[in-house]
C-alpha cells in the first residue's frame, strides 16, 4: 500500500466529505469509470458509494473497490462498508 499524506487522510474522513460518485445497479460501467477518472483529474479525492444490492459480502466489496483503484490508476485510502475514498496524487 502507497505511503497516504496525513492530510489526505483528514480530508478523506472529514464528516463534511460528500460522496460524488454513486455505483448504481448497472455496477462497475466504462461510464463509471470515466466519470471516477475525470473527478479524480479534478479533485483527486473522490468519495464513491456502492449500492447495496451490488453484494453484500465485505470480501466481495472490498475487492471491487481494490479493482476499480487499480484500473483507474489510484489509491484506495479507505473503504468502510459501501463506501471508498479514492486519491491520486
């Protein structure tokens, strides 16, 4: 796992911190992915929450979010049940 910087550790567990992204029930969509990209271009912290319905194994879950950082190149800083926080430097 790649060294967080303490404030993007702050910045990602800041109550005030929205989710920006939401994982529908079409699931893990190039749309998806571009859309992950382009916030991360622009703000390179990005909150993203995953619907319930997608799984309900933590494994699982945990999983699909390790494969979306990978994919779109980025850094999973956190993922409590259906929510991940993505940085790229």
């Amino acid at each position: 796992m790649k060294n967080i910087p303490a404030n993007i550790r702050r910045m990602a567990h800041d109550r005030e911190f929205r989710v920006t992204l939401r994982i529908g029930r079409s699931g893990l969509t190039d749309a998806m992915y571009g859309e992950l990209d382009a916030q991360l271009r622009s703000r390179k912290v990005v909150k993203v929450k995953m619907n319930k319905g997608l799984t309900d194994e933590r494994d699982e879950r945990r999983q699909i979010f390790e494969e979306i950082a990978e994919r779109v190149g980025a850094v999973l800083v956190d993922a409590r049940g259906n929510v991940a926080i993505y940085w790229r430097s």
